[in-house]
C-alpha cells in the first residue's frame, strides 16, 4: 500500500473541466446519501491521507480540518467515502508513513466510538 496527504486547492472549481463540473454537481446530490454520518463535516476538510493500492486508487481516506484534527474517515460503516467511493487514480500528492496513517486512522475509531454519535 501508497500512504499519500493530497491537499486540497484553496478553489478548486477554478481548476475543474466541464464534465467535472457536472460530476461534482451530480455528487452533491448523491453523496448525503453515500456518507450519511459525515456529509456535514466535508467543508470542514482542508487535506487527505489516502491509502492507495498499487495502481494508486484510494481505498481508505480521512480527511483533516484545519487544526490537524481528523474529522471524516472512509469507508467507514454506512459511509462509502468520497475518494474510496469514485475509484479514480490519485495525482498531485505527498508521502505519509503508513504507521501515521494507521495512528490517525484507530484516534478516528476510538473517538467516534467514545462518543457514541456513529454505528459500526
């Protein structure tokens, strides 16, 4: 596994291509649904850990506000995630040491567990 922070742009719709427009429009729409528990906190979200197989598609990500502090994770219960959900090759990212990932990825677990506002 490729454990990568992909940050995101200050505007990144300046930057899409007309389809992705549409795509990020049509998500709008579905993606309450696939994340039901964190739909609410993706604003929130200023970078991404990753963790990517070998042909570098997400299958595990959490998503950190601006104090560092993870606040979404995927997939995750009912939650599909964002970037584990599309299935698209990842460009544009950093390195991150698995077992940093994996640390920030268990705090996520055991604090959602703690405070009881998510169903495994």
């Amino acid at each position: 596994m490729i454990y990568v922070c992909y940050e995101l742009d200050s505007e990144p719709e300046l930057s899409f291509k007309w389809y992705e427009h549409i795509s990020n429009l049509l998500a709008t729409k579905i993606e309450p649904k696939m994340n039901p528990d964190f739909h609410d906190k993706y604003n929130s979200v200023v970078y991404w850990w990753l963790e990517l197989n070998k042909n570098e598609i997400p299958v595990r990500e959490i998503g950190f506000n601006d104090l560092g502090v993870p606040i979404v994770i995927g997939p995750f219960g009912t939650n599909k995630g964002l970037f584990t959900r599309c299935k698209q090759k990842i460009k544009g990212f950093y390195p991150v040491e698995m077992y940093q990932f994996v640390e920030q990825w268990e705090n996520h677990l055991k604090s959602s567990a703690d405070n009881s506002f998510i169903t495994k």
